[in-house]
C-alpha cells in the first residue's frame, strides 16, 4: 500500500502552526502591548490587539526610570550560582552513586531524590529561618552537647552565633539549588559510558578524583552544558522565593522587580506598555541563550555518549 | 628484561555468601606467557582482576617476586591491563591515551614523547597518533589499548578477553602480534580467555578453571594429549574427544553391549576417551553405521553411532564422504586411548 505522505504532511504541518500560534500568541500580544503609550491603552480599555509608537519610548523608560538593569545583573549572578551549585553537586553526586558500590547506595539514591518531591515553595518558612541564621544549627548544636553551657560560665554571657544571609547572591541561591533533578540525566550518562573506563584508569594509576576530572568530567560536556542552561533559566524564572529572601530592591532579581512595577499606586491602572516593556526586556537573556544554545540542549539531553 | 613471577597462595574470593573462588594456588612462571582459560563464569576474570589489583582477595596471597601486592593500589604494582573493550578514553587522542598513565605518573613531557612514540611504533601504530579511537577500526584500538598497556614498561601484563571482539581475520593476525610483542618485551603475561584456539597458540603454560578451581594446569599440548580430567577432555579441541562408557574386563575394554573396543588391559567400569583424529577407518574394525557427516575441505568429521547406540565423532584426513546410514568399521589408534573414571572424572 503506498500511502498518501502529502496529506499526513500537510495534516502535520497544520497541527504544527496552530501549536507555534498558539505559543506565540502571547508573546505578540506582548509585544504589541509594550507598543503603546499609557494613554493609548487607558483609552483602549484594556489589552487588545492595537499597535502603537511608543515601543522605543517605553523600552528607554525601563532602562532609564527602573532599576530593571541592575536586578538584570541581579538575576544573572544568581541564575549563574544556581546552575554551576545544582551541576557541581549533581555531578559528584552522581559520580559517587554510580561508580562507588555500596549496599547503601539505594537508600542514598532515594534521599537524593526525594529531594525532587519537595519544592522549595512548600518549604519557604523554614529555609526562611535557616537563612536568616545560617548559624542556627551550629547554636543547636552546643546548646544539646552542653557547649553553650560552658561558654557562658566562660565568658560570662549567654553567645548566639548569627550569620544571615537575606539580600545576599548566595542567600537567594542556594536553596533554590537544593535540588537533584540532573542527577537522574547524569546517572542516566554515567551509566551508558563503557563500563572498562574506571578500571583502565585506576590501572593507569588515576585516582577516583583523577578519573573524574580527566575523563568522567569531558565526556559528560555535553550533558553538564545542556543541564546548566536548564538550571540556568530555571533560576531565572524563580519568583516566590527570591521574593521572599531578597527584601530591598537593590538585591531582587528582575522577575521580582518586574512583578514590583506593576503595584506602585494602588488607585491607578497599573501601566500595562511599560510592564509589557519589561517583560519582554527581562527575558531577551534567557531567550538569546536557548537559541543560542538549542542544539547543545537536545544533543545534551540526548544522555548517550556521542 | 624478564617479568616477576605471580605467586598467588590459597587465594579466595566471595560475594557476600558466594565463594567465586574457593582457595586456589598457584604459580606463574616470571616472563611466561600464561593464559588462564575457562567456561563464562568460572572466575577467571575474577582471578585476573584480582592480580591487577582491580578487585580485592577476600583471604590469600599474592606476590609479583617476591613482593606481597594484594593489598597494593593496581598502579603500585607495577602492572597494565588490556581491556575486553579497549576502554580507550573517548576524548583524548591516541597519543595522550598512550601516554594518560605517564602522565598521571607525573613523567616529564619531553620523556613521555619519547616513550609515547616508541610503543606507538611497536605495535605499528605510526601516523595515527593524533587520531581519535572513533576515528579507528577495531583492530587498530586494540592496538592503542596494547600500547597504553605497555608505555609504562611493566613487569606483569595483563589481557582480559582482549580479541573477542575482532573478527576472526584480525583475531589471528593479533595473536601473531602479541606473541611477537611478548617475546620482545618480556613481561609476564596473564591473558584470559573462553576461546580455546587463543590458549592452544598463545599460551607457554595454560591454566584451565572450572568453578574457580583448577583443574589442570600445564602446557597446551599437555592438556590437549593428556587430559587431566573428562572436562579438560570435552573443553579442548574441536570437535572434542570421544568419551564412551565402557567395562574392562581384564585383557580389554568392551562397549556394554559386549562390543570389543580395545585390547587395552583394564578391569571395571571405565570412561573411555579418544580424540576424533585418532580414529582409523579401516575394513575389519568396530562396527558403525553413519549419521551424519560434514566436510570442512582439509577434512572431514563424520557422526557415528556404535552398535549399543553411543555416538563416536570421527576426523577424517581425507575429504571422504560418507552418506547417512552408510556402514563403516573403525579403529582406534594404539596409545591414544585415556581412560577415566566414571565417576570422579579423573584419569586413571
């Protein structure tokens, strides 16, 4: 039977415009949107799907009357700690799970990834707590074996050791890092690659570390690249918790800072073209980065060796 | 220089309540070619990994010279590996796969240069140095993982199933090579195998395991004429030895149907074995009736079965042709019957 492949392609091909439409669209009427002026979209009554002058205008508002900019700088520094801290950890993470045999190995493999199931949305109050004083486990720590006792007699006064870390990079990164989603990509990878090349190195007298820099590490570029860019973004996007740990403007991301324009008066109509213009602005990075980096992701999440 | 011996005293190894290997000792002679041979799973690469330093004994002993090495790192004890799969590093060229352990080693680079390019040459591997292992065939990885293994000039060289994955032209040309190679360099090689050909042409001294014992352990044209036990006789040699159950009865051995098969004197249930090319066809001999033959053009092995029923594999020199059910009478060639036990399998 020779079948019709016109028609499954022209079906195909239909299926794939509305999905690319229907992705678009928002993006368009973004754009559109950051096209007017505030008079011009009061007058309106809403979105819609005008277009006006005043894109230019509103992205020159964004850089010069925001502090968009800098929380750009903001939220790369950030993104950037998230993924190489998520990748760093998942990387030796994963090397010891894969190559290090253990009986215990499940139990470990199964807390790592229980880790997954608990967003860090679900934990905001506790994290909370322990970044406001990182120090607080060291307290608990002496005040149950006793050396907070001793201390006092010591010096004569009651110490609690305080180190916060709110409005710092590292305070709003790190428990976004605390996950282990690559994990499962690199145990995947590590677990296709030739099951000789540990023993080959550890008889060319290559210690597991070595191993691992040498040979373990530029085999899994491609993975690690591809899984970095996801975190990356993945960071990027973060709003709730950044929120949270980030109290001053100076310190915010641009997702909290473009979330912060839209409630400066409460009286007033929020200025849709301006939110629009940031919109659009705070996410050209991520954006340039996927396109960019496309084929390095698929390649990398391909988890085979090349 | 000649390589250091391997002594290797009660060693065992268990996984978890597992004995792989229950105490086995044994000596390998220092600058020998040894090839340790075996069915899957008999604990031979287990043995091997165990020398290399890759695994570790669970009690025993082992000493290159007269040096105790069992509790060594692998890079400590002075020995190299060639893998079943090359194990080359995908990402490095030829020359800095060749060269990854001096480097390790911390050998300065102009040295590793030199010594790179010299175990390149020996194994024939000039030109290609700068090449990736995708960019090369099979035999020329096995190449790169037999000159990896030798740049750091070891005292023991160890092969793991090295040419199971060539194809059987590159496999013979290989094994010419490594004779060759092990001459000239001298180490003491270890090279495991299941493929009986490779242990018959490689090996000074061939040690056959089964359930990690050994069951016999001596030269290939030992093992092939003098069995030690019924396994080694069924293990070596295709098609392999005849072993027929048989009784003595003093002045010869008869098939229990009362066929006489020898004049061999011996008394009681006996295991008789003989190889298919130590079978005569001749015209006055014990009858048989063929079932099935096949010509392999330098000649032909022909099926028979004997007048109580037991099958006997005949090697023919000449291409002869025999169709199914045709009568033949055969002969065994005086001196080369072996006779076991029935029941322990052991030669009498």
């Amino acid at each position: 039977m020779v079948e019709d492949t016109r028609g499954i392609d022209r079906t195909a091909f239909a299926i794939l415009i509305i999905g690319v439409a229907f992705i678009l669209a928002p993006i368009v009427i973004a754009f559109l949107t950051a096209s007017l002026s505030y008079e011009e979209f009061v007058s309106a009554g809403g979105i819609g799907l005008n277009v006006g002058s005043s894109f230019l205008d509103n992205m020159r508002r964004i850089v010069t009357e925001t502090q968009l900019p800098g929380q750009l700088w903001n939220s790369i520094v950030i993104s950037l700690l998230v993924a190489g801290i998520k990748c760093a950890f998942a990387f030796t993470a994963t090397f010891a799970l894969v190559f290090y045999e253990s009986r215990w190995n499940w139990i470990i493999f199964s807390l790592t990834i229980a880790t997954v199931m608990l967003p860090l949305e679900l934990l905001v109050i506790t994290t909370y707590q322990i970044v406001a004083n990182v120090a607080m486990p060291l307290n608990w720590l002496m005040q149950i074996t006793g050396l907070a006792w001793l201390a006092e007699e010591v010096v004569g006064a009651r110490h609690e050791f305080r180190l916060s870390l709110l409005d710092t990079y590292i305070g709003v990164a790190l428990p976004i890092a605390t996950s282990s989603t690559s994990v499962f990509i690199y145990r995947q990878f590590f677990l296709s690659l030739p099951k000789d090349l540990p023993r080959a190195a550890a008889m060319d007298g290559a210690s597991p570390f070595r191993f691992m820099i040498d040979i373990l590490l530029p085999l899994s570029w491609t993975p690690l690249v591809a899984t970095f860019m996801f975190w990356f973004i993945g960071g990027w996007t973060q709003y709730l918790w950044p929120l949270v740990a980030a109290a001053t403007p100076d310190a915010q991301p641009a997702v909290v800072g473009l979330a912060k324009l839209a409630n400066t008066e409460p009286d007033r109509i929020p200025d849709v073209p301006l939110l629009m213009a940031g919109a659009l602005f705070v996410s050209f990075i991520p954006v340039v980065l996927i396109g960019v980096m496309q084929r390095q992701i698929v390649r990398g999440l391909n988890l085979s060796e090349k | 220089m000649t390589g250091n011996a391997i002594a290797m005293e009660d060693v065992r190894k268990a996984y978890g309540g597992n004995l792989v290997i229950p105490g086995l000792t044994a000596e390998i002679g220092g600058g020998q070619f040894t090839v340790i041979l075996g069915p899957s799973g008999c604990g031979k690469s287990t043995l091997l990994n165990m020398i290399a330093g890759l695994e570790r004994v669970t009690s025993g002993t082992i000493r290159f010279g007269r040096r105790e090495v069992q509790d060594l790192a692998p890079k400590d004890r002075g020995c190299a590996m060639v893998f079943q799969n090359y194990a080359l590093y995908p990402h490095m060229s030829v020359r800095n796969n060749i060269g990854y352990a001096l480097k390790v080693a911390g050998v300065p680079k102009e040295e590793r240069r030199k010594r790179v390019d010299t175990a390149a040459e020996s194994v024939g591997l000039r030109g290609l140095l700068d090449r990736r292992p995708s960019e090369l065939s099979g035999g020329q990885r096995q190449r790169v993982a037999v000159a990896r293994a030798i740049v750091r000039e070891p005292s023991v060289l160890l092969f793991d199933e090295p040419l199971s994955n060539l194809d059987a032209k590159l496999r013979h040309g290989m094994r010419m090579e490594l004779t060759r190679l092990h001459d000239r360099i001298g180490a003491t090689s270890v090279f495991v195998t299941h493929d009986q050909v490779e242990a018959m042409t490689l090996a000074d001294k061939v040690m056959l395991l089964n359930n990690g014992e050994i069951v016999q352990y001596a030269a290939p044209s030992e093992l092939y004429e003098n069995p030690a036990t019924t396994f080694v006789a069924t293990f070596i040699g295709a098609p392999a030895m005849n072993l027929l159950a048989a009784d003595g009865e003093g002045a010869g051995i008869r098939l229990p149907d009362g066929t006489l098969l020898t004049k061999t004197p011996f008394r009681g249930p006996v295991t008789l074995g003989i190889r298919p090319e130590n079978i005569e066809i001749v015209p006055d001999g014990i009858p048989c009736r063929t079932v099935y033959s096949e010509s392999l053009g330098s000649h032909s092995v022909i099926v028979a079965a004997l007048p109580d029923g037991q099958e006997l594999r005949i090697a023919t020199p000449l291409g002869r042709r025999m169709t199914p059910g045709e009568a033949l009478s055969v002969r065994f060639m005086k001196g080369a019957i072996r006779l076991f036990d029935p029941e322990s399998g052991k030669r009498h």
